[in-house]
C-alpha cells in the first residue's frame, strides 16, 4: 500500500468509526472464544456506539481531527504529541505499579514484561527512524 | 514565528477558510499560523509562498521569533 493511499484511508471520515467497529468485532470475537459473550456484547455495542457518535458528530476541529477528514500536518503533529503523552502516561503507570508490585513481596509481573517491551520498542523505533534519516 | 499570511491573504481578498482550501489544510491551522502558534511544514511554508508569489524569505521571519 503506497503512503498516499494509506494516507487517504485514515484522513477519511470513516477511518474511525470502521476501525470502532471493527476492534469491538474483534473483541466480540475473542469475548465469545473466552466463554464471556456477554462481556464482548457490551464492549462491541460501546464500540459500536462510539463509531456512530463519531461519525455524526459535528464539524469541530478536534472531532473531524480525531475521526480523519479533518487531519492535516498541524493535527498529525498534535496526534503526535498526544501520542508521545500517552507513552509517558502508561509509562509512569507502569513503572509505579512495578514498584508497588514488588514493593508487596509480588514478582512485578507483567508490569517487568510491558516495561521491556515497552524500552525494546523505543530503541528499535529510534534505530529505525534514525537508519531512515 | 513572525510571518506576513494574514497580511498577504487581505492583500488577496481572500478568507481563511478559502487559503486554507487552497493549501488543503484546516481553517485552524491557517488561523495558528497567522497567529504565530504554529510553524508551518517546509512544504506547507513553500506552498504559501508560490501561492503568494513571493519568497519563503519575505513571508516568514526566522530573527523575529
């Protein structure tokens, strides 16, 4: 797939609310191989609903941003930055509940396991983008 | 960073929400712009500048900022 078409995917109005839909599917999917069919009902019809809230919703910069029509390069670079955020966030989260974890006599896992990756996938991102220029 | 847009843009008697059609961006991001929020892209920067037809040079003011 070329990056203009990729592009073009998720900077469509449906990009969001087809990937709601599709995530509560496989969640759905996953919920009812588990034995909790219930659970994965009610996580697909909030999913579900969400997509639907999306795509109705107004024209707002931050909802047309978020559901993709409305993405241009000064919104990629805030997407970005929420992103790296949200990086910091479940990394603080982590490494607190690795501390607590231990802190209680426990083995830390799997905050250890998630801390790792998630150290592995950043040198590797930055080995990558840097290989790439 | 300091730029001439907004002053450009009245100079063509055009709205926000035309230039930002024409860039193919957001309103908001022509907005930002003109209010120095935001640095444009070098391409985005490029394109305001053949749009206008003057130089990146003219349009934006790197000692200013």
């Amino acid at each position: 797939m070329t990056k203009d078409r990729s592009r073009a995917i998720t900077r469509s109005k449906w990009f969001l609310p087809l990937f709601s839909v599709a995530l509560g599917l496989v969640i759905l999917t996953v919920s009812w191989l588990g034995g909790q069919l219930a659970t994965g009902a009610i996580s697909f019809g909030v999913l579900a609903v969400f997509g639907l809230l999306v795509l109705l919703a107004g024209r707002s910069e931050t909802i047309r941003g978020l559901r993709g029509d409305g993405r241009d390069e000064r919104f990629a670079r805030i997407d970005l930055q929420a992103t790296a955020v949200t990086g910091l966030v479940l990394l603080v989260a982590l490494i607190v509940a690795w501390l607590v974890a231990t802190a209680r006599g426990q083995s830390g896992s799997p905050y250890d396991w998630l801390l790792a990756i998630g150290g592995l996938g950043y040198l590797l991102a930055v080995a990558w983008f840097r290989w790439r220029g | 960073m300091k730029n001439k847009v907004r002053t450009l843009r009245i100079q063509k008697d055009l709205a926000q929400g035309q230039l930002a059609e024409a860039m193919g961006v957001s309103r908001q991001t022509i907005n930002s712009i003109e209010k120095e929020r935001y640095t444009p892209s070098l391409p985005l920067a490029l394109a305001l500048a053949r749009f206008f037809g003057v130089t990146v040079e003219e349009m934006f003011d790197d000692q200013g900022s």
